[in-house]
C-alpha cells in the first residue's frame, strides 16, 4: 500500500472493517462531540452534528477526509454563530 491511496482504495484494497474503524477513531478524536461513521451500504462517511448545532444535524461526504474537512467548517460556522 502506498501513502497516496486513498481512504476509498484502502477500504476496497483492506476490506471497509479496519480501515473505516481506523478512520472513524481518528474522527472520535479531533471531534469527540460528533458521532461520525462509514455507511458500508452508502459507502460514503457520515456526520451528526452535536444537539446544540443550529446547522443540519447529518454531513454525508465521499471520504475520511471530506467529513474532517466539512465538520471543521461546520464547527467554525458554529462558533461565529453562537457570538452574536
């Protein structure tokens, strides 16, 4: 395996179990306020908001890194909101 493969080639290449449970730890712990997980139906990633969120409760993204990046914009969202 290469680094350069993707969260996607690494479930189709190592089966979705390890990898997307790698993934999702890595999730729990820059964002332990969201419950993130890997649809293997969907196969897509997926987000719920924290109850306090005023933004749509679920992000649906196509990778691991997607959903990082969507929650942090999100969060970010969240906190100039939650200013005024």
């Amino acid at each position: 395996m290469t680094a350069q493969m993707t969260t996607n080639q690494q479930l189709n290449h190592h089966g979705a179990g390890t990898v997307a449970r790698r993934a999702v730890q890595t999730l729990k712990r820059n964002f332990p306020e969201w419950v993130c997980w890997y649809g293997p139906t969907t196969k897509t990633w997926w987000g719920m908001a924290p109850r306090s969120f005023w933004y749509p409760p679920l992000v649906e993204a196509a990778t691991a890194v997607e959903l990082a990046l969507r929650i942090r914009q999100l969060s970010a969202a969240e906190r100039r909101v939650s200013r005024f």
